[in-house]
C-alpha cells in the first residue's frame, strides 16, 4: 500500500530503481515488511495483505504484469506446502525470467527451506526479518536488473543434432568447442542437453555432475553466479555444463529455462556450443530455434541419408527455417569413394555442407585418453576439417578475418 520513489542508497549500495510486490497473509507480517521496506531507498514498493488462500495463484490467475515488478516476495506458512510449492513452480515457469521470486516464512519452519530453494525461487527471507538478509536480497536483484539491462545479447549459439545415434555429433561438438577455445582464442560454452546418454565430458575427460540438469530445474536460480558455479572446468579453457549421463528423466526441465540458460550464457560467452539428443521435444526445440547455424550431422550410409531428408524437410513445419542449418557429413572417405559435393547438392539444394575425414584411429586413441583429437595429431585431415568448421563458425559471428590456425597454435606454443 505504500508507494516510494527511488533515492539515493547509502553508501556502498547498489544504486538503480528496483519495483518490488510483497504479499502476507499474516498481519504482523505486513507491518514487519513495510517497516523494513520504508527504509530502503533504492526500492519502489507495495505490500499487499492477501486474505486468498494461494495468493500466489491468485496473482497469477489476475494477470500479473513481470515487466512491471521486479521482485514478488511472497509469504509462505508451511501449511498445505504442497499446493504452495505448486504455485511458487507456476511462477516461476511463466515469470522467472523476468521476475525475481522471493518467499518470507517463520523461522520456526526452517525445514521447509530446502524445499523452497529447489522449486526455483531467487531467494528466502526467514521471519523475522534480518536487515541483512533483506539488503543481500535486495542488493542481488538491483545487481541482475543493472547487468540485464546494461549487458547486451553477445555470443553465437551453435547446434550440433545427429541424424542418429552414433553419428558422432557429441565428438565434434566437443572438439569444435576446444578448436575455438584454444586455437582460436574464444571464449566458449559447451553444453550438453543430452541428458541421459551425454559423452562431452567423457570426451574431455571432465567429471559428468549434471550441471546442465542442475541449471534447468532452478530457473528462478538461473544468472551468471549460479551458471558459473555449476560449470566443469577443461584445461583449454572451454567451460562445460556436463550431461549427468545417466536415466535422468526430463521432467521439471522447460523451453523458459534453457532460453534463459543460454541468454545468461551469450552474454559471457563468445560461443554456447549445444550438444541435442536424438530427440525432438519442447526443450531442444527451443535450443534449436535459437541456434545459427544448427549443424545437422550425418553419414554416408541410406538410413541416415534417409533420416537427414525427414529432419531437413520436417523442422521447417515446426518453424526453423532451411536458412540456419548445415550439414556435417562425418566420417567421410575421399569424394571418389563417398558421397559427392555435387551429390549433396542434388539431394539437399543450397543447405552448406562440411565434411570431416574418417579417422578411426585417432577418434578412438582421443575418446579413450580424454583428449581433443588436436592433441592427438595437429595435422590430421579430421583435425584440419573441424578446424575449419571453427573457423566458420567464428565467420558467421562477424568476428572477421582469423588467424591461421597452425601460425597461431606456434605462437602460443613457443611463448
């Protein structure tokens, strides 16, 4: 019910306009949080005394406005916690981009806590309410609306889905990551969407903890602090969020919180590389449409030539155009022995396409050893092909004219 203009904070705060809804369904609470709030100067405010039994629910169902407000803190109970949790995930599903989630709560009800956290809220304030723990959440959002609105969109997303399984996509995502990171002095973002049957960290010889699922079920949680914590470090630099490898299942993983994944990743990061799953859902439909180019990666045998047809002429109904995608056409012998670049153009028309040499050897001494297949042999066909996807990619970006790869790497190597 009150309304403040923004002052000046004290000094050492952050400085900016933060708009901020309270709701308690407990009286004592609205005077403990508008006592608190008044003393903020660097919050717009209002607190509402909800009589609603899921007042939340209620601020949704009412047309709740997220451009408007950037914090909601909602008071919880601990009773009926199930349908509250429930809530809480509804709004943060539809404004967690937007909107930072906060739930004030006794401190008599402190086992409720780990709860709270893990259905996607930005923050907790135990009753009553610690000036401390008020300024650091105040202090937090005043920091993710100040970098939203100041950092701009800045890396390139890149794709990378198999026709099938086995057509080797993980491999040369990962090594196109590396050649970027390395050779050609970019930042870069690997991520594995993959979930289940993810190999990117295997490939680096990295540990697989899941981060990419880590991220996806906190959405509330998503900015470049959490993201960074949860990144698996390669010693070329590449920063990976690894597949946990396993029969995790998808639920609770949504299209809002991979589009806010990646958007706190472009704004770091020169280039998010994304490894899919042979798997179309609402999730990598949504990396998809954000991707330029998405490589779809391939081989020369007729059940994969067939299932690149199906892809090519079916995610154009879904609403990707024919003007992002590549192909890769991965393990592939001399022309005279496989399919011709004159070949691909008949069958595929003006898509681009790469080719990456077969090399078994070093793809298996790689994979086994954990190692790029650079550090394997810098020279190899398979090598030199990747290479010049990179640069590519590094092209498409606008990043102009690249360095020579091998001049580069001598110069790096002797200083």
């Amino acid at each position: 019910m009150s309304m403040l203009n923004q002052q000046s904070g004290p000094e050492g705060e952050l400085q900016g306009k933060l708009n901020l809804l309270a709701i308690a369904t407990v009286e004592k609470t609205v005077s403990a949080l508008e006592k608190a709030l008044s003393a903020k100067g660097t919050v717009a405010y209002r607190v509402s005394h909800s009589t609603a039994s899921r007042p939340l629910r209620e601020l949704v169902e009412k047309g709740f406005r997220s451009e408007a407000v950037d914090v909601v803190i909602v008071e919880v109970d601990g009773e009926e916690l199930s349908e509250q949790m429930d809530d809480i995930r509804l709004f943060v599903e539809k404004f967690g981009e937007e909107t930072d989630l906060v739930a004030t709560f006794p401190r008599i009800n402190m086992q409720i806590m780990p709860d709270l956290l893990r259905s996607g809220l930005r923050d907790v304030l135990p009753l009553p309410l610690s000036e401390e723990d008020l300024d650091h959440c105040i202090n937090n959002s005043l920091a993710r609306t100040r970098k939203t609105s100041l950092q701009p969109r800045k890396g390139s997303v890149v794709c990378f889905l198999n026709t099938r399984s086995g057509a080797g996509g993980p491999f040369v995502a990962a090594n196109l990551a590396h050649s970027l990171q390395f050779e050609l002095e970019k930042k870069v973002a690997l991520v594995d969407l993959d979930i289940q049957f993810g190999t990117v960290a295997y490939d680096l010889d990295i540990k697989s903890d899941g981060g990419i699922v880590e991220a996806l079920r906190n959405h509330g949680r998503i900015d470049q602090v959490f993201v960074e914590a949860l990144m698996a470090k390669h010693s070329s630099g590449v920063d990976v969020l690894a597949s946990p490898a396993d029969l995790t299942t998808w639920d609770g993983l949504s299209p809002k919180a991979l589009e806010r994944l990646i958007l706190v990743l472009q704004r770091s990061y020169d280039h998010v590389v994304i490894n899919l799953p042979v798997l179309i859902n609402d999730v990598t439909l949504k990396a998809l449409s954000m991707s330029n180019p998405i490589f779809l990666v391939t081989q020369g045998t007729i059940s994969m030539m067939r299932n690149l047809n199906m892809v090519v002429h079916r995610l154009p109904v879904m609403g990707l155009g024919l003007e992002n995608m590549e192909i890769i056409l991965n393990r592939a012998g001399t022309e005279d022995k496989d399919l011709k670049s004159s070949d691909m153009a008949s069958f595929f028309g003006d898509i681009p396409h790469h080719r990456v040499r077969s090399d078994f050897k070093i793809v298996t001494k790689a994979e086994n050893e954990g190692k790029a297949a650079c550090e394997i042999d810098s020279r190899a066909g398979l090598v030199e092909d990747i290479r010049a996807i990179a640069q590519h990619v590094a092209g498409l970006a606008g990043e102009g004219k690249i360095e020579s790869p091998s001049k580069k790497a001598k110069r790096r190597w002797f200083f």
